[in-house]
C-alpha cells in the first residue's frame, strides 16, 4: 500500500445526507478540493452509507476554478436527488 501526504486547500466544501428511514436508507456525500504533493489540485469526491468509509474517486484537475465548477456541478446534482447539505 502506497500512502500519499496531502495538503488541504480548503476544508470540505460540501458534506449532505439523504435520510429516508421507510427505505432503510441513510446515506452521505462528501467534496474536498485539495493540492497533492507534486502541486495539482485534485478533488475528493467520498460517498457510501453512514457509518461506513464508504467509498471514494479522486479527480486531478488543472486549476482551483475548474475544481469550483465541477463542485457547483455535483452540488446541484446530490441536492436535486434528495441530498440536504449539512
């Protein structure tokens, strides 16, 4: 296992839950835009259900902007699906 030290540009800009209890349902969704040892900005996308470590995509991306669009993006999207940011 490779472990890779990373710097924290911002603290998570977004984190939001979608609990429906008649579904058994409880579920999480979490950004972080962060800037890895070599200088590139990468974006932490975290999902799973509650309580879990759930699981996670890291997306490289060229600049702060692009990672700030592409957050707006997913934003909208979770919140449209029934997520409320906490």
């Amino acid at each position: 296992m490779v472990t890779i030290a990373v710097m924290t540009i911002a603290p998570l800009p977004f984190y939001a839950e979608r609990l429906d209890p008649t579904r058994n349902m409880a579920r999480f969704y979490a950004l972080e835009v962060s800037e890895d040892l070599f200088g590139k900005t990468r974006l932490e996308r975290r999902w799973g259900r509650i309580g879990s470590r759930g699981q996670v995509k890291v997306e490289l991306v060229l600049t702060s902007a692009e990672a700030s669009k592409r957050i707006d993006a997913l934003v909208r999207q979770k919140t449209r699906r029934g997520y409320l940011p906490k």
